[in-house]
C-alpha cells in the first residue's frame, strides 16, 4: 500500500481555441492561460501481480482512522473477487506508519479483516516505498 499525490489540470483543446477570422486580417494574439494545477490523493493496493485496488480521496477530505479502516474493509472485499480463493493463504499487508494507519480504529480493521501486518524495515534513502514492500516481503519469505 502507498499512498500519493496525482497533480491535474484541464489544458484547452484545439478545437476550444479556434476563432473565425476574415482571411486579411492578422493572426490574434493568444495569451498563455495556465491553468492551475488540482492535485488529489490516491491509494494504491497491489499485489505480485497487479493493482488490487486504487482508490481516490474526495477534494478537501483527510486522511483519518476511520477513512482508512473503511479502505481496508474494501480491500479485502477487491482481494476477494480479484483473487478467488488467494485470501484463504493469508494477506500480508505492508504499509507505512502514518498516524492514520497505525490507529486504533485501523487496526481493528486490520485484524478483522484476517490480514497479517508486515513490520516497517529501517529507513533507507535508497529504497521507494515499493521497494521497501518487496525487501520486506524478501525478508518475512525467508
């Protein structure tokens, strides 16, 4: 699991910026618009074979206990009709410590819903988040 920021914006289209204009007359000037950029937070839950689950934080909304608890119930119901009968082996999940995930109301969550969670390594400035995930799934393999 990890979390990160998407950044957006809604560029004009060629169509949008056509004009009619009389064959003498000069080219229009157009000003640069730059639109501003929106940025939105995604989770993404995947597996060793592909992305489980990605799910979008509505605009202006946090990232709470109760929020996250709701996303691990919906994971284990993607892990269910993504991977029939895998989650009868166990789920291992990796995720960092943020305050939100390490909560009380998470980690309820997490246990009722049957999944093991994976212990974070040391830091490492080298390593991506999703790199730590495979070291870690390495580690608890052997």
């Amino acid at each position: 699991m990890d979390e990160t920021w998407a950044h957006h914006f809604d560029p004009e289209t060629k169509q949008q910026s056509k004009q009619w204009r009389h064959v003498t007359s000069p080219t229009p000037v157009k000003f640069r618009k730059i639109a501003p950029a929106g940025k939105i937070m995604a989770s993404v839950f995947w597996d060793s074979e592909d992305v489980l689950m990605i799910s979008y934080l509505e605009r202006g909304k946090t990232v709470t206990g109760v929020y996250y608890a709701e996303l691990i119930r919906k994971l284990r119901s993607a892990i269910k009709e993504k991977r029939c009968g895998k989650s009868s082996h166990g789920v291992l999940l990796y995720q960092d410590d943020a305050p939100a995930h390490i909560s009380a109301v998470a980690m309820v969550a997490i246990q009722e819903c049957g999944f093991e969670l994976l212990s974070q390594p040391p830091y490492s400035p080298d390593l991506a988040p999703s790199d730590r995930a495979l070291a870690v799934m390495k580690r608890s393999s052997t």
